[in-house]
C-alpha cells in the first residue's frame, strides 16, 4: 500500500492483501470500480458477513451488512479523475452482529475456483464432490 498524507487525512491506494488480512478504511483509493467490488467481496467472506447493495450508480456504491440489527455501512464513490473510486466513509467498523455460520451468498462458484485453483491442480486426487 502506499500512503500519502493530503490535508487531514491519510489517502491509501490499495495494493492486493492475502486473503485474512485484508482491511478496509476510509479514503482507501481503488484503481477501477470492480477492483473496489471484488476488494470488498473479500474483505466481507473473509469477516464471515454479506452484504446488501442500498445505491449503486456510476458515481457510487453503498452497501451495508445483512443482518438487520448490525449498522456495518461501506460508502466509496468515484473522484474527480473519474476513474479512481474512495472508500469515503465505514460505518460501525466493528460489527454489531455474530456473522454468518454458514451459507454466505457473496461465495459463489467463480469465487471458489479463483481460490481454489492452484490447491486443485497440485493435487490429482481431490474429486469433483470435495
């Protein structure tokens, strides 16, 4: 990650994090939309959570924790450049409810091959049901 310091606030660009240690905060810059997207799928499968979408536009994305009595909010939206997208605000950082068990809806087939992939391939034996 590389900081840098504007005004009152410290302004990060994200570099990709392993998986488990990924953090989000606010004015944490993204390069593209969709790295923002996928930067934040991680971050909530990683903290056992999913979330809902309350705005989605070109300009911005909202969304918030499932669980209805948890007040978790991420709001980031696109800067001037008109391609840099900023976590602009994190409501409720730590989170009010217990997660999800099981069955979270934010990891689906595609997530799991991208993570699962290289394990597959340097192991002939694991079957299709594993």
């Amino acid at each position: 990650m590389e900081e840098f310091i504007n005004s009152s606030r410290k302004i990060v660009l994200y570099g990709n994090e392993e998986y488990g240690k990924i953090e989000l905060r606010p004015w944490m810059l993204f390069l593209e939309k969709d790295h923002l997207r996928s930067v934040a799928r991680e971050y909530c499968i990683q903290c056992g959570f999913s979330v809902i979408v309350e705005k989605v536009s070109n300009t911005r994305d909202t969304v918030r924790c499932s669980a209805v009595e948890c007040g978790w909010r991420l709001h980031a939206s696109k800067l001037a450049d008109d391609t840099t997208w900023a976590i602009k605000s994190i409501q409720n950082s730590e989170h009010t409810c217990m997660g999800l068990q099981v069955n979270n809806h934010m990891v689906n087939s595609k997530w799991a091959a991208e993570k699962l992939m290289d394990d597959i391939r340097a192991n002939n034996e694991i079957t299709t049901k594993h």
